[in-house]
C-alpha cells in the first residue's frame, strides 16, 4: 500500500470510521439512566465507605 492510496483511505473510510466512533461515545454518555451512574461517580470521592483501597 503506497502512500497515496493510504491517504484517501484516510480520508474517507478514516474518516467515517471516527465519526463513528465519536457519535457512539457521545451517545454512550447521554443514554437513557446514565445520569445515575454519572451521579455515583462524581460522588465517590465524597463516600467514606468505597474509599478504604
């Protein structure tokens, strides 16, 4: 595979392939009862009990 032909792969399939990507993390983060677990995460410092390591 020489260069040329790496560098539109690049920019095309590279390019859908991260957008992609970026969609589903996006997606991931704002799905339907995540808000608990971000909720629990944000709080954890805070909690004595789950802090002994």
């Amino acid at each position: 595979m020489n260069y040329e032909a790496l560098r539109h792969f690049a920019d095309s399939w590279g390019l859908v392939f991260m957008t992609g990507v970026f969609l589903t993390l996006i997606g991931w983060t704002f799905r339907p009862g995540a808000g608990r677990s971000h909720h629990e995460a944000a709080h954890r410092i805070f909690d004595e009990d789950k802090n002994d390591v």
